[in-house]
C-alpha cells in the first residue's frame, strides 16, 4: 500500500508524537510505501525512519505564514488568529503538494496522524488518526472559567473564554467532511465525536496508541521470594502526576482530593512532572496546596527518565475530563503500576482488577480512591505488577496495533 502521510511524528517529543513514530516505523516495517508531506521546522520524521528505502520525504513550507504567526504567537487573540491564518495557509498548501504527487504516482491512501485532515484530494480516501476529539480544551476552559479566572485574572480569563469560543465555532474546528474515516483512541471518543459534532459511530474505528513497552517495563524484582513486592513498598502512599497542566486536567480535583485524604489519614506523597499549558497561573494551586512537604514539582523530564520516575511510585493518577488516551496510563501499566483515572477518561476501556475509574469528578470520591489504594498497600492487596504489565501488553503492543491499523487503512482504501 503507497500512504501519502502527514502529522505529528517525532521520537523524542511528547508521548502522541512518540506513539506516532512507532507507527510510522511500523508501517514501514510491514512493506507500506510512506511519503511524509511536512514543514522541517515544524515537523521532521526523518531522524524516526532514518534511511528507509520506502521512505519519501516532501518539503511543505509557507513561509511568509509562518514568520508571521511567529513574531506574534504571544500576543493573545492575535496570536492565535496568525495562527489559524499560518496553519490554514499550510494545510491548502499541503494538500496541493499531495494532490501533484498523486497525479504523478497515484497513493492508495491518505492518513493525517495525530490530527484531522485539513482537506481533501479526490481520488485519495482520507483517513484521520486524531489525539481525540477537538474543543476539548476549549470546553474545559468554558466549564471551569471561575478557576481560571481566580488564577490568571478577569481580563486574561476572558481573553482565553473567547478563543475557547472561537476554537469551538465554525472557523475553529476542523473540516470533518475531510475525512472518509476516523481513528480515535478510545470509546469515550467516539461518543464525544457522536454527541458533539454528530459524526456516525460506524465511520470511526477506535485504536490506542502503541507503547514502547521496551522503554516501559517492569523494573528489576527485589531480592525476595515475594513475587509482587509488596513488602519492600514502605508506607507512604507514593502517587504521581504526569502530563500538561491545564484545565483539562484537572490538577484542581487530584490537589483538592489529595488533601481530603490527607486531612483523613492517609498518607500520600505527590510528585507532579509537567509544565504550565496555555493558561498561566496554575502554578498558583501548587502554592496553595496546604501540605507542601508532601509534594514535589518537577516542569519538565527528559523521556528516557520517564519509567525510572515511574518505578520510584506506587500509583499514577489521572484525573482528566474528556480524555481521549492518556499514553501515560499505559506507560505506567507497562511499567507495573496501578492507575487512577477520571470519569471521562478513555483510558478506563483498558483498565485491570488493580487500576480504579472514578465514577464522577468530586475530590471526596478521589479522596476515597487514594484511601484504598493506601489500604491496599498497607494491607499486601497490592496485587502482582505483572497484571499490570500484561494489561498493557494486551492492549498497547505495536506489532499487533500495526496489525489493527492496517485492517483499517485498508477497509478505508477498499483494498481486500
């Protein structure tokens, strides 16, 4: 199969764009033929697939656009609307460069990784692997404009509350006609997709994204017949946070639960490994947090660091409303750990017996799930890390996600 490919793809950046590399490589591996259309600066997959034979590489740059949204992406408002200019003068551009190379050399397919297809080219089924579903973000903000308000101010909450408004209006989402199919990463995604933007369930297929699971792994056993190694887990409760701090996020509920587990008895220490997203002021929470010997903040870790971090806690929590994957829940069930994740997150389709779904976004009912955890700990009901790791091995594995993918790209392209 010869895909015209264009996204987000990088080995060394964020856990998407990561995912996005193996899959990449993945298809490559399988004998697809793969030419990446993409700005350099922007996006170079090149360093991922190194010298493959079936690799193309095209060079898509508008580079007026771009030195523009450049010199004003912070500026609010205006920054994002030379950004909506730079990217939607680069997405025309794009599809033209496809459309040329396919009257050259017909593909069989287009595939949009980590985003939606910003156009189409007539004769090319287009298919788009997205992060989830768009205006997430933005719903978020809307939802909780009170909080954003105490923390970055009246005037920059309603600078970010009318972007919100924009990013949900016609001019902010994409084009779904764009897309013959749709691949998201869990089932709460493609309700939201059906609910929202009325898109059919039956045109959008759901696949995880695949973990290195070379990179994530059960850390060394302890030195002790005991196969989980529950008793060389001394008391406290060690949680961690991982990923972006934005409303979406939640760092409110796990903070404000954190505290009522606290202030009940429970003993936690909290690690937080991520930097301020769009919305400044958070940091503010952090401050506030009433017990700060029991917490940490690190902005930012190299990804190599990532499951050396992960084996140094007993429990990853992500509390996150609409999400659609969180690839650092994976991570830390490769890695042997259990996980808690919120009421609207996806992850919950790829839960074990040692992981907890919360089943609503109030701090007592996360309060709660730290308070089991804790017991579990305490009382050697830990169950064995392997569950873990065997869950995520079930679900996250490249070769048989590449597997999944290719039935889809290929019922997507009518090729039997």
């Amino acid at each position: 199969m010869r895909i015209a490919i264009t996204g987000f793809v990088s080995e060394r950046a964020g856990s998407i764009a990561s995912a996005n590399a193996l899959l990449l490589r993945g298809l490559l591996a399988r004998g697809c033929e793969v030419v990446f259309f993409s700005k350099p600066s922007f996006v170079d997959p090149r360093p991922a697939v190194g010298t493959h034979p079936a690799f193309g590489f095209e060079e898509v740059d508008n580079k007026l656009a771009d030195r523009v949204r450049a010199r004003l992406q912070g500026v609010p408002v205006l920054g994002f609307l030379t950004g909506r200019l730079d990217a939607s003068t680069y997405n025309r551009l794009l599809v033209r460069r496809i459309r040329a190379a396919h009257a050259k050399r017909p593909f069989d397919l287009c595939l949009w990784l980590g985003d939606y297809a910003r156009g189409g080219v007539p004769g090319i089924p287009t298919v788009s692997f997205a992060q989830g579903p768009p205006g997430t973000d933005a719903r978020s903000l809307l939802a909780r404009f009170p909080e954003v308000a105490a923390l970055a101010g009246r005037a920059a909450a309603f600078r970010w509350a009318a972007m919100a408004r924009l990013r949900l209006s016609r001019f902010g989402l994409p084009r779904f006609s764009a897309s013959d199919r749709f691949i998201v990463g869990s089932g709460q995604s493609r309700r939201t997709l059906e609910d929202y933007y009325g898109i059919p369930a039956t045109k959008v297929d759901i696949l995880p994204y695949p973990i290195d699971l070379s990179l994530f792994r059960l850390p060394e056993p302890p030195n002790s017949s005991n196969p989980d190694g529950s008793h060389a887990r001394a008391l406290p409760l060690r949680c961690i946070w991982l990923g972006r701090i934005v409303p979406r996020k939640r760092l409110d509920l796990f903070l404000d639960g954190a505290a009522a587990a606290i202030r009940a008895g429970v003993d936690l220490r909290l690690t937080l490994v991520g930097g301020i997203g769009f919305v400044p002021g958070y940091e503010r929470l952090i401050e506030a947090f009433p017990f700060p010997d029991r917490l940490a903040w690190t902005r930012s870790l190299p990804r190599e660091r990532i499951p050396g971090l992960l084996h140094g806690h007993d429990v990853l929590v992500q509390p996150s409303d609409e999400e659609d994957f969180g690839s650092s829940c994976a991570e830390a069930q490769a890695c042997g750990l259990p996980i808690i994740v919120g009421a609207t997150n996806g992850n919950a389709d790829y839960l074990c017996s040692r992981d907890i779904h919360l089943a609503d976004d109030r701090p007592e009912t996360l309060a709660a799930a730290f308070a089991e955890m804790a017991r579990r700990k305490q009382n050697s009901a830990w169950g064995d890390p392997r569950e873990s790791r065997q869950c995520a091995e079930r679900h996250f594995a490249l070769d048989a996600g590449i597997d999944r993918l290719l039935e889809m790209l290929r019922l997507a392209a009518g090729i039997r």
